[in-house]
C-alpha cells in the first residue's frame, strides 16, 4: 500500500526520521502522504480514508512535530470514540514520540476512574487523549487550562456523532481557544460531519484517499442460508478456513455470548468482547487475542470500534450490520497496513445483502455455496498462554526485566516468549503453552527486578 515516497521529504526533525525508520514506517501511507505536506504546514484539514490507513500516524507527526516540548503545559487534544481507540492512539504516538525525551501524553477515558485523572493533570502534559465524555467533565470543572492548547484532533468523527457525541464535542470546543489548528478523520462524510466541519474548521483542506488497494486485498464471501443454520455453517466456515486469529462479529451482547457458548459446547474456546465487560476485562481480552493466547475473538461492533490488532486472518461477520459503512469498518480489521485478509459473511435476509450489494462493487466479492464446503472440524490451538503478573509501570517492571526473569532466570528460549504487556498496575506475558508450567513455577518462586510478585496463569 505504500508508495515510493519517503518520510525524509518532509520537513521532519532528522530524530523523528530516524523514530519511524525504527517502527518500521519506510514510506508514507496514501493518506500520510496526502495529508501531512498541510497539516505540517499548519492547515486545518478534513482527511476522508478508510480503516488502517495510517490517520494516526498522519496526525501524531503532525501534533508532535508542533509541540513546545519546554512548555510542559498542554498544547493538543485528540477525542477519539471509545477508550479502546484512545488508548491505541496514546500508544502509537508514544511510539512516534520517542524521537525526544519527555513528552508526556496523558489518556482521559470514560469508564475508569476519574480521580486519578485529576490527579495526573495536575501534574501536567503535553499531550491528552480520550473520549469527549470524560474530557468534557474534566473541563466542566477547571481539572486543566486549555488555553495554550493550539491543535485540536477529531479521530473517527462519524463514528462519534454516531455515538451521539456531538453536543459534547461543541461543548469542549467552546473551552478551546479559537486559534487552533484542527485535523478531523472520518472514514465516511455524511451531513452531520459536513455541518460540524462548518462550526469547527477554518478553510479546511479536504484530503481523501481511494480505497480501492483496500478492497482488492481484502478476499470477501458471502454465504446464502437458513437462519436455523447459522451455527452449523459457522463451524464448517471456521473448519474449512482453520485460521489463526479471527474475529467474529455479533450485533448484539446476547448473541456474542449465545455464541460463545455454542461454540465451547462445539469444543472451541473463544475470548468475548462487549460492553457489559468492565475496563479491565476489555483490556485483557484485547491482550489475550493480540498475543495469541486465544485463536477466536467474538466481538460487538461498539466494542470492536478501532481495533487495531495485527494479523488479523479472518473477520466472520455471523449478523451481517444493519449498516453498509459497519460493514467495511468490520472488514477493515483484517489486512491492516498492507497485508491481507479474508471476510466471509453469512446472510440469512435477502434484502439487506441486496441493499450490501449494491454498496459494494460487483468484482469485490463472492457468493458461495456452504453445500461445496466439506465437513470439517476447527483445529487450530493457540500458541500462547498468558502469565499474569501483579507488577507494572507503577513498580517500575519493564519488558526486559520479564524477558530477562524468563530467560536467564527460568531458562526459556527468547522465541519461546511472546508479546509481553505492561499495564499500570500489572503486566501480561505470552510464553509458548508447552512452557507454561514452567514459566509460572519460575516467576512465581523468582523474582523480577528483585522482588516477588504473584504470577497466575488466566
Ligand atoms: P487508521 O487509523 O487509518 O485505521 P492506523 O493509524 O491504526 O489506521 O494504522 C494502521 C496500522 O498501520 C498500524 O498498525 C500502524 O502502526 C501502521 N502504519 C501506519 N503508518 C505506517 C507506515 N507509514 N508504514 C507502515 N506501517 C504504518
Ligand atoms: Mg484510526
């Protein structure tokens, strides 16, 4: 998906260069490369591309590169839908930020404790990420001075008018000082976006991205069936596709979780992911899935919004969305950044896949026939197992002193070890099952940076 272009014409500092060389970013993505000559160029913009096109990455050069990094007071907001979104923009830009020292970039979501919160403002950032609930509150009482922030970033805007945000976003805006540069990012352009852009934007830039390299890697099927053969064609699909991370989706909790037990009296073990979850259950099946503990994740779209895992094979959607645009923002998990992926679809009303088809263009899908497919069991196993372990940041626990503990303490080959996760409070550790035992035995009797911590297999 990348072209030829490369980050160094940019007008970049040469350690953000160097930065991004290391994440892997060689070359500008479309949208990057559309994008950020203005946003550099201190324009306010309105950037239409679909999901996993590199918006974040497009506005976190952008709001990085503007900073006043001696000036520890807060200088850009970026509102994102959900939590989960704004802790994966938080996360991307830290990566992005580590082409200098010090800035600090605080996350303020909805659905975690707020005094915390207050208390970390009162230390102050450079930088704040969450969704506009909570921000609005904390702004409704004095809990930080917005008046040096000079960028504004609207991630997934329709996404968040959808959610009914709107009022909340006007409201914080008018706490902003009207010297600002503001960036919105919308996969899709309706009225209420076009009306907002109008409250908000000063001679905006509008800057869109085909996705046609998006729909030609992203191999679609549909499958025609009696509703009463929902769960009989889904086990064949999952046995006749046997990939190693899919995600299913369901449009309603219910039947996320009449699902999940279906599929377990079936013997397959799946990880759910909805809102009735609170925070900590959301953030660990998120860390269970990415790391492949689990090689299934059933998931509502509220919950799913943004997520960006990496290898993604398959996205099933078992309820087709009552929306078009759902659908592409669902499918779009799969074959993040290039790669490829597959989505199969089940239909049991005609008239919505009609209503799909027509959205769609004729040469980017199939419709198949769940009779061709043969009887097939699902067999993959996870790889990994996840450790818990009752240490994080807060007791100053990093990835190579788990790497280390496991390593050198325990004995454990590096390949053995998978994607280690360090939370505030606690960490995640994916190690090969076959050495699961061994690892927990180890760290449970050893200690990390010279102290124990409990350390329980999920
Ligand atoms: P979007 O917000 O458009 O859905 P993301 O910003 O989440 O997409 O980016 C999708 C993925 O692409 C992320 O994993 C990100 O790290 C990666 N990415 C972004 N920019 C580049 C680049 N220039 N080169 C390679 N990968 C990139
Ligand atoms: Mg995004």
């Amino acid at each position: 998906m990348c072209t030829q272009n490369n980050f160094t014409q940019l007008k970049l500092p040469s350690s953000m260069i160097q930065t991004l060389q290391t994440l892997g970013y060689s070359s500008m993505t479309p949208i990057q490369e559309k994008s950020l000559p203005y946003i550099l160029d201190g324009k306010d913009i309105i950037a239409k591309a679909k999901t996993g096109s590199g918006k974040t990455a497009a506005f976190g050069i952008g709001v990085l590169n503007k900073l006043n990094i001696k000036k520890f007071r807060i200088q850009s907001m970026i509102l994102c839908p959900t939590r989960e979104l704004a802790a994966q923009v938080a996360q991307e830009l830290r990566k992005i930020a580590r082409f200098e020292h010090n800035i600090k970039i605080l996350t303020l979501s909805g659905g975690v404790p707020y005094h915390p919160q207050v208390h970390s403002l009162s230390h102050q950032a450079h930088i704040i990420v969450g969704t506009p609930g909570r921000i609005l509150k904390h702004l409704n009482e004095y809990n930080f001075d917005p008046k040096d922030i000079t960028s504004l970033v609207l991630d997934e805007a329709d996404r968040m008018l959808d959610m009914g945000f709107s009022e909340d976003i006007q409201k914080i805006i008018s706490y902003l000082p009207q010297k600002r540069q503001t960036l919105l990012f919308s996969a899709t352009y309706p009225l209420n976006i076009a009306h907002l852009s109008d409250d908000i934007l000063t001679n905006p830039q509008v800057v869109e991205v085909e996705s046609t390299h998006q729909k030609s890697i992203i191999k679609q099927e549909f499958y025609k069936i009696p509703d009463h053969q929902k769960l009989k064609s889904l086990e064949k699909i999952l046995g006749n596709t046997q990939a190693n991370s899919t995600v299913i989706f369901c449009n309603t909790k219910i039947a996320c979780d009449t699902l999940a037990d279906d599929l377990w009296d079936a013997g397959i073990s799946t990880l759910v992911l909805h809102s009735d979850l609170d925070q900590k259950e959301r953030n660990e099946t998120i860390i269970m899935f990415a790391n492949k503990s689990y090689p299934i994740l059933i998931a509502t779209d509220v919950a799913a919004r943004g997520l960006d895992i990496k290898d993604i094979d398959l996205v099933i959607n078992y309820d087709l969305p009552y929306d078009n645009e759902v659908y592409i923002h669902r499918i779009g998990r799969t074959a993040r950044a290039g790669a490829t992926g597959q989505a199969i679809s089940l239909i049991t009303q005609e008239e919505q896949f009609e209503d799909l088809k027509e959205y769609l263009d004729e040469d980017e899908f199939i419709q198949k026939d769940i009779d061709q497919l043969e009887e097939r069991k699902f067999n993959i196993k996870s790889t990994y197992s996840t450790l818990f372990i009752n240490g994080g940041k807060k007791s100053k626990v990093r990835a190579g002193d788990i790497l280390g503990a496991l390593t050198a303490g325990i004995g454990l080959d590096k390949d053995d070890i998978g994607k280690i996760d360090i939370l505030d409070l606690c960490s995640f550790v994916a190690v090969k099952k076959e050495f699961e035992q061994k690892a927990l035995d180890g760290l449970s009797n050893g200690k990390i940076k010279g102290r124990y911590f409990k350390v329980y297999l999920k």
